[in-house]
C-alpha cells in the first residue's frame, strides 16, 4: 500500500474491501455487511486513498473493477481466509492425516522397552507417520529440541548432572527400579538371593539407565565383573550362557527374560529406584503429533 504501513490499517476495511470486490456493487456490499451503504462508501474512499487506486470504475449502470482491484482479489481472499483459520485455532487431528517423521532420543534400554510397543501403536493410529530413533548418552539442551531435530526425549533422572534438560518442559513417565537377572538353571536360581551370595558372584557391566546407581552401590563392595558388555542385549546373551549376574532395571529384565530364559531377583544391596522422564520443547505442548506420542507412552506404561 502506497500512503500507509499494514500496520496503521484497520482491518475491517480489508473486509469491506474483500466484500465490495466480490459484490461490485456499493449497496450489495452494504447488505452482506450489515452497515449502512453510506459507511461502505465512506470505506471505499478510505481504501482509494490508501491504495492508491480507484479500485471500483463506473462503466455505463455498472461498477467494474480497475486491473489493480482484479491483482487484489485472489490474494486478498486467500490472506482474509487464512486469518481466519489462525484465529479459529487448529481444526480438530486426525492421527491417520499425519505425516512425516517424529524423532524420539532416548537410552538404548529404554528403546528397547517402550518403541516396539509405541512403533505398532502408532501404526494403527497414524499408519503414515514415520518413528524414528536416536540413541542418547546424556540429555540434550532445549537448543537440539527446538531446532525440530528432536521432538521427544527420554531420559532417566539419576544422576541429575547427566540428564538434567534445562528450558524443556517435563513429566515422569514412570518409576523403575533395579532386579538382578541370572540364567535359568544358575546355580542360584533355587536359593535366595541375598547379599552374601549376590557379591560373592561374578558380575556382568553394561550401560543403561540404571548403571551409575547400581555401579555407585557396588563400587565399594568389591564386585567382581567378569565382562563389560557394550549394550543390555549383549550382557543379557552373556548372561544366558555363563553364571555371572547382570543387574538391570525391571522392565528391561522383563523385555530381555522372555527372549533369553532368564530368570528375576530383587536387587539385594539396596532398594533401588529411579524417575524415567519425558522431555518435550514448550512450543510442542499442545503440537498434535507430539501429544499423540506423548499419550501413548502413558499409555504404555500404566
């Protein structure tokens, strides 16, 4: 606009003018807008005198528009109507209309629980929405969630200075506590596992999101590991064809026990318990895709 900003425009001449554009006709235009044809024509010289343009020419009995008015017509309906929508709000979601990828990082154990069940979930409610996954050592910094590289974290809460998020918004997913695991006919298997005998075993090491608990209440101890395994699958294949003890959280050991004929125990030393927590940017609140996720992972784990 030539005399004026966006800015300084009154929005509701813009409507006048969608409308008198449509209508080509002051006094029709008067009637779809519920004013009087003296405030429309009052409008129309407001908006000649900001544009520019006379916008609507008298040719004969009739009102046409000026080629400037024809260049306004479309885009103008187009902005009208999307403003419209933004100020509506978001129409209702449809998981089956979503799209694209939606990145998840989280601890190799905690994949291991929680995405088969999420992936075949989410491929009944959203069959075109892609899951992807991230493997995650430590908690990424609001920046990494913010940039769309990643729309959901999971993360354990122990220990704080490596999985703190700071500027993310959170929840507690579920609580988790640490089991011991051994093969089916360990020599252990028909005898309480107390802490006698519990230190008295070899041990596998491996990382998950239980280990700094579990090595901070053995370092002191004088366990013996008989192998450090670079992942839970590893140590849980270790554990099915050796007598060492591998201690894990629980629903890993469950997820790991079905597979590898393993056998459950509590933990002796000590109660151990921990917080698994959702991470998410605050302007994903309320982003569809990521509420589904969201809920389907509280789902997962009631």
């Amino acid at each position: 606009m030539n005399a004026a900003p966006l800015g300084s425009l009154n929005l509701n001449l813009l409507r006048t003018l969608d409308v008198l554009l449509d209508e080509c006709n002051v006094t029709r235009a008067a009637e779809r807008l519920g004013v009087t044809q003296s405030a429309v024509s009052h409008a129309l010289r407001q908006l000649r005198r900001r544009i520019g343009d006379p916008l609507l020419v008298r040719v004969g009995l009739t009102m046409q528009l000026t080629a400037r008015a024809e260049a306004l017509r479309v885009p103008l309906r187009r902005g009208l109507s999307a403003l419209e929508q933004a100020l509506e709000g978001p129409s209702e979601f449809d998981p089956a209309e979503a799209r694209g990828w939606f990145d998840l990082a989280a601890p190799e154990d905690l994949a291991l629980v929680l995405l088969p069940t999420l992936s075949a979930r989410l491929a009944k409610q959203a069959p075109s929405l892609a899951l992807r996954w991230r493997p995650l050592a430590e908690a990424l910094d609001a920046s990494e969630h913010a940039s769309g590289g990643v729309g959901l974290s999971l993360t354990p809460a122990e220990p704080e200075a490596v999985w703190s998020a700071p500027g993310l918004s959170r929840r507690k997913l579920y609580r988790e506590r640490v089991v011991c695991v051994m093969r089916e006919h360990h020599p252990l298997a028909s005898r309480k596992l107390n802490r006698t005998r519990y230190l008295a075993a070899r041990h596998i090491q491996c990382a998950n999101s239980a280990s700094a608990m579990v090595d901070r209440a053995l370092s002191s101890a004088g366990v013996d590991f008989g192998v450090v395994a670079g992942s839970a699958t590893m140590a849980a294949e270790i554990a099915a064809l050796s007598d060492m003890l591998l201690t894990i959280p629980r629903r890993l050991a469950e997820h790991l026990a079905a597979r590898h004929r393993l056998l459950l125990r509590p933990f002796p030393m000590a109660d151990l318990r921990y917080k698994v927590r959702m991470h998410w940017h605050p302007s994903q609140e309320d982003e569809p895709t990521s509420r589904l996720v969201r809920d389907l992972l509280e789902a997962i784990v009631e």
